[in-house]
C-alpha cells in the first residue's frame, strides 16, 4: 500500500509541474499569436501627430516661420487624412476578403499592392513637405532635422533585427 501511495504522488507531482510549465511556458516564453495581439492604443484627442508636425515641434519653430509654413502643414493634413481614409477602406476590403473561405490569392494581391502604394505615395508626401519645411529653417535648424531625421530612422522597430531590443537614444 505505501507503495502505491508514493507512486500516485509522484505523478501528481509530475502531473502538476507539466500543468506549471504550460502556463509560464503560455504567459512569458510563447508569443502572443496574431489573434491575441493587443490592438494599438487610440491615438491622443485630436488626432496623431504626422512626422512633419512632429519634426517641426521638435525643431521649435519661430511664430514667423511657423506662419510662412501654415500652408505646408495644412495641405499636408488634407492629404494624409484623405490617404489614410483610403487605406483604411482598402483595409476593411482585405479583412472582407480574409473572412471568406477559402481564401483568394488573386483577389487579396491587388488590395495588398494598392495598399502599400499608397504607404509609399505618404512617405514621398511627407518627404515633399519636409523638403519645403528644410527651406525655410536656418542652419542650426537644417542640422537639427537631419538629426532627428537620423534618430527618427534609427530607433524605428524596422531598422532593427527583429526580436532585438532597441537602439539606446541618443542624447538631446
């Protein structure tokens, strides 16, 4: 009888420590899966930031170039709010295409294409009005750009081997 008894606690205790195992093993060693993910927080009121409007906050910018440049940013705006309204509807469109069974190559490659377009075609804009803000900046303030330009691309989670922790920043 105590035989059985110490044989039955073994594998109870065995028992639990694979029960134990899965559940560190689920919480802190296996990666969320795509379902799971946390969605991103919303953006602040008022909308996000675009990289334009951030550099020039960071490049603190005079009331007299801040006016001057009043038209950049405004065009600006308008064409990443229309943009980012297509993208999203062009997102919606590839959520419809995954919920059908079975799924569509040739359907989902074109909403993917057109999607990272129009990715491409916010970057150029971005990088058109950034040349305009760089025209109205005094020297100290060109170099500054390109310096938050340089850190903005290096701390990006792009341009870093996936799973490795980010660059330190550099200091300001």
């Amino acid at each position: 009888m105590p035989r059985l008894i110490t044989v039955a606690l073994a594998l109870s205790v065995l028992l639990n420590g694979f029960f134990v195992a899965g559940f560190v093993f689920r919480g802190w060693i296996a990666p969320a899966t795509f379902e799971q993910r946390m969605p991103p927080p919303p953006p602040p009121p008022g909308g996000r930031l675009s990289a334009l409007e951030t550099v020039a906050s960071d490049l603190n910018l005079a009331p007299g170039q801040r006016q001057e440049l009043s038209g950049v940013f405004e065009q600006h705006s308008q064409v990443r709010r229309d943009r980012s309204r297509e993208m999203q509807r062009l997102r919606e469109q590839i959520v419809a295409e995954y919920r059908r069974i079975p799924l569509d190559q040739s359907r989902l490659d074109p909403l993917i294409d057109k999607l990272g377009d129009l990715r491409a075609d916010q970057q150029k804009e971005t990088l058109r009005a950034l040349v305009q803000l760089e025209a109205k900046l005094n020297p100290e303030q060109r170099e500054k750009m390109h310096q938050i330009l340089v850190d903005r691309i290096l701390t990006s989670p792009w341009s870093r081997p996936p799973g490795g922790p980010p660059p330190p920043r550099p200091p300001q």
